[in-house]
C-alpha cells in the first residue's frame, strides 16, 4: 500500500474533498498534511518542493498531462503553468507520494499516480 509523504489541501475545497474521499476509500493516509488556507506555497516555493521529484501528473478539470523530470524537464515557466493556480499559489489538493508529485485529482490520475 503506497503511503502518502505529504499532502496539501483546503477543506472546504470541493476537489480536495474528493481527494480525500479517494484516499479514504482506499485506506491511504498521509504522513503531513499541511492546510492551504493557512499555509501559502508561491511560485518559488512550489519549484523547491519538486525538489527530488522525478514525475508530476497534473490535473485541471479532466485534462491531464504528466512530466518527466528526468528525461526531458520542462521549463520552470511550464511547470509552474501546471501547479500554479489563479491565486498565484500552488493548487490543491497537491500530493507527494515517493518521488511523484500529484497536482489536481482525478480517480485515473490518483489511481496512476498511487498504484492503486
């Protein structure tokens, strides 16, 4: 079972809920959870989180694209297009789980991106 190193989520938000039903559903906790409305991640912050991460998956409504890392690593400009919302500061929910970051959710992309 995959175990969740850190989540970033509003409660009232309603994907985030949906988020969190998934993960409940399947029985998947995180080891820190950090609360978007009190916590703000900016631009800069959110590069430095993908620190060490290899792949990110990125939702925003059922459009999903995925990004290696590795390989062939985007632009900061395109990255930060993908995990940054209208606020100005990382999306939620965003999960990080091994060495892949998850941005938005969707069963399928959770389902991937989980392993489950």
């Amino acid at each position: 079972m995959p175990v969740i190193d850190w989540m970033y989520d509003r409660k009232s938000c309603k994907t985030c809920q949906r988020a969190r039903g998934y993960l409940g559903a399947c029985e998947i906790a995180a080891r820190e959870t950090v609360d978007a409305t009190k916590v703000r991640i900016g631009p800069a912050e959110a590069l430095k989180l993908l620190a060490g991460v290899e792949r990110v998956i990125a939702a925003k409504g059922k459009k999903v694209v995925t990004f290696d890392l590795t390989d062939a690593r985007p632009d900061d400009e395109t990255l930060l297009a993908a995990v940054i919302g209208p606020s100005g500061n990382l999306r939620a929910p965003a999960v990080r789980v091994g060495k892949t970051m998850l941005i938005g959710f969707t069963e399928e992309m959770y389902r991937d991106g989980l392993g489950v």
